[in-house]
C-alpha cells in the first residue's frame, strides 16, 4: 500500500534532532513563551525578511487574531474564496465579520481576481486570500483592487510555505500573513501550532497582547484577549524542520514533475506558470468519474484523499449564511477533485508505481 501521507516515516529523518530538542525543552523548566519560541519567531521571519513573526495555537487562531488585530467594525464584510478548507470563513464569523465568497479561477483553484470587484460594496473592508494546495494567488491585480478600494488583506498560507508569486513569498503581500503548522503541511510540527507574520509593529504589538489574555505583562490586561499561544516544544520542533523546508519543497517539486510528465491526459492537472513556485502541499488532478477513480485506485493500494469532499457554502455550519446562493465553479471542483500522494514521506519509486497504476483506469 502507498499510503497518502505517512507522517511516522516523514519524520523519521529529523528525529534524532527532536529527540534532543525534546530533552532540552523538558529540562528547562520554561514551556510557555520561553526562549525556543523567540528563536523560532526570529527564524520565521528571516525566511520570510519579515520584521515580525507571533507564533499562535493554530492556523485557524492565526486568521482570527489577524482579522481581530485589524480592529474592524463589527459586521463588517470580508471577501473570501469559495473553494477553500472551511476554516477560512469561519476565522472570519469568529471575528465577528461576515464571509462575502468570490470564485476561483477554475484553472488555479485559487481566488478570480475578475470577480472580486463585483462582490464589493461600501461594507467591505477586507480580503482574506487563500494560497490554496500550494500556489500562490494571482497576486498582482489583488493587489490593484486592494489599493484601488483601500481593502486590507490577510494571507492565509496555511498550505503554501515556502510558495512564491514572482519570486516574492506567500504571507508577505499584504498586512499579515497566517500559516498552520499541522502536522501534514509542508511546515508540519508534531502537533497543532501556528503563526502570524508582518511588518508593521502596531500590528504585532497587538497580535502578541491578543494571543495572551490581552496582556503585555502578567496579570494586567488592557485588551479582551485570548489563550492562542504556540508552545515551547512544537517551536523548538518547528525550529528544527524549517531548516529544510526549501529541501523539502524542491522533493514535493521532484515529485510532482514525475506526475506532470507521467499522467496521460484523461486527468485534469495543476496549472503550471512560470510566475510560480508551487510547493505543492496538495497534488490535485481533477476527473469527472473522481469516487470511481478514488476507488479503483484504494483497491489497487493507492491511498488518496479529497480536498475537499464538500465546499464550505454547502456545509450544514453555513445554512444561515448562505442559503439559497449558487457557487458553480466551487461545486465543480469540489464534486471532480482528487488528491495524488506527494509528500516528502513518498520515494520516487512510489510515484512511479502511482502513475503506472492510474494511468490504467478505465
């Protein structure tokens, strides 16, 4: 069996360092914004020649505390993709805001940034953009539109570490920056964890006071705040895998060249433009027999997975918020899409034995 994601054999390569930064931790005494966390939110933010990194709980606390920073008014209307994981939107209800869904490119899965001008109306005061399976959006008219109607604009990056749009990083367009750290995402620690990153110091100044009860210092709080920390021990393991993530991603690259060139021409594949580094945190195909073909390729020992099965307007949390709308491209992709194992935990053997096996449905 090939399995999707084996996260046991992914990290067996950096376990002698996590053992050791375990011990260090444990030893210490300090498990709570101690010292590891510092080096990894300085690490982070140099990969990113960012100024500031907030290590956060999660990446779904990430989008909450960006969008909390900004200090909206509440009700307030934020554009967001209508083909993203769910926590997207619900980062924005959590705010206190209210999901305005665009459509995708059906080519990218990302953003149409032909469509966001007519979503937009005097309420709206954000955008929340999703750099989705790992490709950056189309940053450059965003961007235009962002400027031309004074918008902010969060990055959610949860899937796109290490991602560039002309040579520019994701997470470093707009005013922040919200990554996940899942333990699947290309940046995964052993556990849940998250960060914000930016460059503007009010912004961090009160990401770092939201993140802790609203405190600067213990027991005074001057903010309504929250328990949103990230640990001592999933930074200093994050610490550890951040020195090669750029080695991890160029595997995921090596790997889904050999889809690339392999696939015969029954699957819809990722788009590939050369003002894009993918990382490829997801290798998606599309095919309009999408259950068939995932079935097929389980009884054949392919292990798969569908991002996602259902889009976030069809979920049953969103009856209020979007009954009666229609979102054709986002059901499209939605009802066809596939994806492919593509991991750094994955040989090149084992894509060459995926292709051989898909390459065969009928």
């Amino acid at each position: 069996m090939i399995p999707y994601e084996n996260l046991k054999r992914l990290n067996e390569s950096f376990e002698p360092e996590l053992r050791t930064a375990f011990e260090e931790v444990l030893q210490s005494g300090h498990y709570i914004l101690g010292h590891q966390l510092e080096l990894f939110e300085a690490d982070f933010a140099t990969f990113h020649s960012v100024k500031h990194c907030i290590g956060v709980s999660n990446g779904l606390d990430a989008i909450i505390l960006a969008l909390r920073a900004l200090g909206l008014p509440e009700g307030s209307e934020v554009i967001v993709p209508s083909n993203t994981y769910i926590a997207t939107v619900l980062a924005v209800i959590s705010a206190g805001l209210k999901p305005v869904l665009v459509e995708p490119d059906v080519r990218t899965y990302n953003i149409d940034p032909a469509k966001i001008e007519a979503a937009i109306t005097p309420s709206t005061k954000a955008m929340v953009v999703v750099h989705l399976y790992g490709k950056v959006c189309d940053m450059d008219p965003i961007l235009e539109i962002k400027k031309k109607y004074g918008l902010y604009l969060v990055e959610d990056c949860a899937q796109a570490h290490g991602a560039t749009y002309k040579n520019k990083l994701a997470g470093t367009f707009g005013e922040m920056g919200a990554f996940s750290f899942y333990p699947t995402k290309n940046l995964g620690a052993l556990g849940d964890a998250g960060a914000v990153i930016c460059n503007d110091a009010t912004l961090d100044h009160s990401l770092r006071q939201l993140r802790n009860y609203g405190s600067d210092r213990k027991y005074y709080n001057d903010v309504v705040g929250y328990n949103n920390r990230l640990d001592e021990m999933q930074a200093a393991f994050l610490r550890i895998k951040l020195r090669k993530l750029n080695d991890m991603n160029r595997h995921r690259n090596l790997l889904a060249a050999k889809y690339r060139a392999g696939l015969n021409s029954q699957f819809i594949q990722p788009v590939n433009d050369k003002d894009h580094y993918d990382v490829f945190h997801i290798f998606n195909i599309r095919h309009s027999r999408r259950d068939e073909l995932q079935q097929y390729l389980q009884q054949n020992g392919v292990g798969t997975v569908i991002h996602y099965p259902v889009p976030p307007y069809r979920q049953k949390a969103m009856t209020e918020y979007y009954t009666g709308m229609d979102f054709p491209i986002a059901d499209e992709i939605h009802q066809t899409t596939l994806s492919l194992p593509c991991s750094f935990c994955h040989k090149e053997e084992e894509i060459d034995e995926v292709i051989a096996i898909i390459n065969q449905f009928e």
